[in-house]
C-alpha cells in the first residue's frame, strides 16, 4: 500500500470516529437535564479556597462533568463536547447571577435530568405568600 491510500485510510476512519463521536454525544445529549442540585463549575471559590457550590449545571443523560474534581469517565470522555454545551447551549446557571430568579421559576420538569426529576417533583412549587 503507498502512503497515499494510508493517508486516504486515515482521513476516512478519522471522519468516521468524529462522526460517531459526535453523534453519541447528541443523543447523549438529547435525553439530559439540568442537575437541581447545587454544584461548583469551578470558577467561583471561597477565600480559603475551596469551590463554591453555587451552580446548577445541565448534564447530559449518562455522564457527568462539573469540574476537574467530579466527573465520571463517559463525561470525562465527552468533556471538549461538554464544555462547548455548557457555553454555547445549556448554559450554566449561578445563584449570583440577576437572572437567576427568573430562570428558576420557568424551569419546568422536563428541564430536569431525569435522574432527578423525582426530587424535583416531590419539593413542589409552592406558590408565594401574598
């Protein structure tokens, strides 16, 4: 074989990799929800620096990536996807931020993973007190 089929062979089976790998993660993806649950993305840390749990994140339906201290290896695996989501789609969603209020009260249970749409359901939401 010359070098030319080789690099031909690679670019094919490289194309396919990415394909499938990007194909896994939107299915993975399709099925996830946000975690209710507050976490740390990693950005925000006390002064004697421990992080912050301050967040809700979204996570896709198998896997996990939070940060560079918690997360399982499928989310491991996806987490240049993960981040790119977390930016540009599902964003991440800060009890510091102004919006977060609003948010809050438009999330509905199909927002949530469906890992934790139980607890979701069984805290209620509870009208204000006028």
């Amino acid at each position: 074989m010359g070098i030319r089929r080789h690099k031909k062979l690679f670019l094919i089976g490289g194309g396919m990799f990415l394909a499938a790998y990007l194909g896994l993660y939107v299915v993975n993806a399709a099925f996830g929800g946000y975690d209710p649950y507050y976490t740390s993305d990693g950005r925000r840390r006390y002064e004697s620096g421990l992080l912050m749990h301050d967040c809700i994140m979204w996570q896709p339906r198998f896997g996990y990536y939070y940060n560079v201290y918690r997360h399982d290896f499928v989310g491991l695996v996806f987490c240049p996807l993960l981040r790119l989501d977390h930016r540009y789609i599902h964003k991440t969603h800060s009890i510091a931020d102004d919006d977060f209020p609003n948010w809050w009260a438009g999330v509905t249970e199909a927002d949530i993973h469906p890992a934790n749409r139980s607890d979701f359901q069984s805290w209620g939401m509870e009208e204000p007190k006028k």
